[in-house]
C-alpha cells in the first residue's frame, strides 16, 4: 500500500512538473501561435490590466464595459489594478531582478515610460503583427504609431488612445481667452492666483512646461536635440525665464503647486483657480455631464498649435498571461471598443483607428457620437497638433524646471 501510495504521489509530482513545462512552453511560443490558438488559449483566464487610476470615467469604462464585454465574448476575468507607471516600473525591474514569473498581462504606457521599459529588456515583443485589428483597422505607417515620443516602437506597443493638450477654462470668468504664452502671462497677471499648473514630473504638468516651451523657442530643434543637459538648458533657457516670470501671479505666488492634474481639477471645480487644463481634449465634456466642471466651461489650444500624442498598451516580457493580454488589446482595437472609448460619456478618448480603413456603416457609428460641450472640433485640433518631443529629453526638462523654479521650503 505505502508503495503504491508513493507512486502515486511521485506521478502527480512529474505531471504537475510537466503540466508547469508545458504552460511555460505555451507561454514562450506564444510568438508561433496562430489566432485562434491564442484565443483558445486566453478563454477562461484572467488578466491583469495594470495602469493610471486617476481618472474615474476611464476606471469606469475598463471596469464596466470592457470588463464586461471581455467576459461575455471571450470568457476572460479583467483585473484592473491602478499604480503610478513608476511603480509599475520598479515592480518589474525588481521580477525581473528576481528572474520570477509576473504578475503584469497589460500595462498602460507611453514616452520616457516606454522608453525606459524597452531600454531595460522589460517588454514582449513585437506582438501588434499578431493582432487582426491592429493590421485591419490602424495606420501602421504612421509616426505616431511607429514612434512614441521619437521613440520607435518596433511592434513592442499597440496604440489605446490619442491625446492632444488643450487648456480649460470657465467662460464666466476667463473674457480674454490667450492665444500664446504672452497673453497667458496677461491674463495671470490681471487674475493673480487664479491659475497655475502641475509641479513637473506630473504627467499633464510637465506637457504644459513644454508647450511653453514650443510657444516661445519652436519645437524643430528638440527633434534631432541630443540628451545632453547643458544643451538642453540653454535651448529651453528663454520659456524657463517666462516661467520665472509668470510665477509670482500663480496660486499662492507660486509657493507652491498642485502635485497632480486631479487635485488642479478639483480647484478649478471648487473656483480656486479659473483655469486648468488636459491631454484629453474630450474629457471636459464628461466632467460637464458628471457635474465636476461648470456647464460654462470651454477649451482652447495656443494659436501655435499644442503637442499632440498616442499612448499605448504593452505586455511585460514576464507577464504570466500573454495570450490573455493580446486577446484584450486587439478588442481594444476593435470599432466597437474605440467608439465606446470615444463617447465622452464613457471617457471621451480619441479613438487611434484609421478613418479611411473603415467601411461606411463603421464611419457612421463614430459619426453618430455627440462629442459634448465644451470640446474643440477634430479638424480644428488636428489642424494644430504639434508632435511630442523625444522622451530621452523629457526628464532633462523635467529637472531644469526644479533645480530653476523652486516650491516654498527649496
């Protein structure tokens, strides 16, 4: 009896070992699966979808819709699990460290993110060839598509949404909308402590000290700019300058600054400043409808135009459901789901998919969708998109401004 017990124990123990081997080959040649076997593959499974949680319309629409629709068509659980992306980063730079399986299927990124992941061997890929509707429905000739923040992405990324700045403002108290970085300083000084902005390296704050920085000294130069800080410091010097000048007629004299674009956000609803501003150009018009922004409230771009970019999704080299993770990009990718994405009362993110790839009806589901209040009109914007500046230069930038314009206690 003892001996066909350990028999038995000693078989579970191979087939386990071997069941393990086998899940760890299909993960590794997930890469030579066809799509249906990667869609086999995917059902039943959960997968982690890890990124920015700042934003309860976007929570809402992963969480609600997408979730949902993953489950009911594919048979797969969406976790949801917001973290900052440098926290993201250092979990996987600390797997990765620990040569250990992950725990990361999805991960929300973009720019100097991105840059940094796929500089440190953290990413799979390329994977977007193996999507259906990333080949049938996506410009893949396109730069911002193939480069994130100058960045190439070699099919490491798969574009989720397209983001442009824009300025928000209440038109009950903002007369004399500015057109440049002149009439900016203008309006601060005619409203002292009325407006300020995200203390760098806040996301939306450190977009608004480089459309600053575009709007006196141009865009052209950083292109092809080396990562070198003392070049970069005398190129931005005159827009570092302005905002020294602009900072005493900031909220609190510029003492200080709001540490995130969501605490601005809750200023500008509470009439502590009049202005604030976003990578969303569609979200104002689901903070109207949600009541968290005046009904008066309005957006608007520098005559020169603002920076406009994609962001994207990618899958950690570790991640521990490959299959799971590109199932739920390519839905992602799908016209339903960029079109849901793309209402402004679900998020109101512009959506990445080629409109001359679409049929007529698929035209006509985006056709359909009212864009809201408050929200400039797509040609208009497009018209003046300005691309992104190369992410190895950002945190260079992102530094100049601290060691230059110092909060209260530095």
């Amino acid at each position: 009896m003892k001996r066909i017990l350990a028999f038995i124990i000693i078989f579970s123990l191979v087939f386990s070992l071997a069941a393990c081997n086998q899940n760890k080959s299909k993960v590794e040649n997930i890469s030579e699966m066809e799509w249906n076997q990667i869609l086999e593959s995917a059902k039943g499974t959960t997968v982690n979808f890890y990124g920015w949680g700042g934003s309860q319309m976007t929570n809402n629409w992963i969480d609600t819709y997408l979730a949902k629709r993953l489950k009911e068509e594919y048979d797969i659980t969406l976790n949801r699990v917001p973290m900052n992306i440098d926290d993201i980063l250092n979990k996987l730079l600390g797997e990765k460290q620990l040569n250990t399986e992950g725990t990361v299927d999805i991960v929300w990124i973009n720019g100097e993110n991105f840059y940094t992941a796929k500089s440190n061997d953290l990413l799979y890929g390329p994977f977007v060839e193996k999507l259906p509707n990333f080949k049938k429905y996506v410009d893949t000739d396109s730069v911002e598509v193939e480069y994130d923040f100058g960045f190439p992405v070699e099919g490491y990324e798969a574009p989720y949404g397209k983001a442009q700045f824009v300025m928000v403002y209440d038109k009950e108290r903002v007369k004399n909308v500015p057109i440049d970085h002149k009439t900016l300083l203008e309006m601060a000084k005619n409203n002292p402590g009325k407006f300020t902005y995200p203390a760098p390296p806040d996301f939306t704050g450190s977009a608004f000290v480089r459309n600053i920085i575009y709007d006196i000294v141009g865009y052209e130069q950083f292109l092809t700019m080396k990562a070198d800080k003392e070049t970069v410091k005398k190129a931005i010097e005159p827009a570092i300058d302005y905002l020294k000048t602009l900072k005493p007629y900031l909220w609190k004299e510029g003492k200080t600054y709001p540490a995130t674009i969501a605490q601005l956000d809750n200023m500008y609803s509470d009439n502590e400043v009049i202005m604030s501003m976003t990578y969303n150009p569609n979200s104002v018009a689901g903070k109207i409808i949600t009541g968290e922004f005046p009904e008066t409230t309005n957006t608007f771009v520098f005559e020169k135009g603002t920076i406009g970019n994609t962001h994207f999704l990618a899958v950690p080299k570790n991640a521990p459901n490959k299959a799971g993770a590109l199932v739920v990009i390519n839905f992602i990718l799908s016209v339903q789901a960029q079109a849901s994405k793309y209402n402004p009362e679900n998020w109101g993110d512009l959506p990445v998919l080629d409109y001359q790839k679409l049929t007529e009806d698929e035209k006509k589901v985006f056709e359909a969708i009212k864009i809201g209040k408050g929200v400039l009109p797509q040609d208009y914007l497009l018209s003046h998109r300005l691309p992104e500046i190369p992410a190895k230069l950002i945190p260079i930038i992102e530094e100049i401004w601290i060691e230059n314009i110092p909060t209260e206690g530095e």
